[in-house]
C-alpha cells in the first residue's frame, strides 16, 4: 500500500478541469447588484459609513436591516453659511435657534409630565 500520509493522492472526483469560468466584469456586476450599499454624497473623502441604494423592494430593505445595521446620513453642509459675508448674524440668528429649541424642548417636557 501507501508508505506514508504524503503519498496519498488528492480525491478528484468531478474535478475535471473544464469548469467554466466567469468573465471578472461579470462577477463584478453581480456582486454590486447583490451588495447596494453606497457611500455617502456628501462625505464621501472622509467616510467610511455606507448607506443603502435606491431602488429596492420593502422586503430587500427589511433584509438588509437585519444583516447589516445602516445610519442615516448627515446633513449636507450648508454652502451658504461657508459663502456668507456676514458671519456673525447667521452665528447670533443659530444661537437664537438653539435657545428657542431647548425652550421648546422644557415646554414639552412639561405637557408630558403633566398628563
């Protein structure tokens, strides 16, 4: 018989050699289909958080909840604070938006406490 572990052969049964072969492009193609997964439009140097594609069924998306967790993008940033001559007045006019929202906030609060 055999003399030693190396000299058995390999078992090559439905092994012979005139598999077909994908084309690269196409398994490429498939794969992008199967994974929707995007980057995102506005962050897209500094990112590595992906975001589910368009286009896709109710049931895909339920799917692609439960295997992978996704995060809803930032917002865009605001072009017309970066072009703005007057700096100060969109600072003063956010800082008014942030007190009024905690006013809101408390107010809220309040209503749901006292129900």
């Amino acid at each position: 018989m055999f003399k030693s572990v190396s000299e058995i052969p390999t078992d090559k049964r439905s092994r012979h050699g005139k598999e077909a072969k994908l084309d690269a492009k196409f398994k490429l193609f498939v794969s992008d289909h199967i994974n929707p997964w995007i980057e995102s439009h506005a962050i897209r140097d500094n990112s590595s958080i992906e975001y589910i594609a368009g286009g896709l069924t109710v049931a895909e998306l339920m799917l692609l909840v439960c295997l992978k967790a996704f995060v809803v993008p930032r917002k865009d940033p605001c072009e017309a604070y970066k072009n703005a001559l007057d700096k100060e007045q969109l600072t003063s006019s956010y800082q008014l938006h942030q007190e009024e929202k905690s006013l809101r906030r408390i107010e809220q609060k309040q209503d749901v406490d006292e129900c």
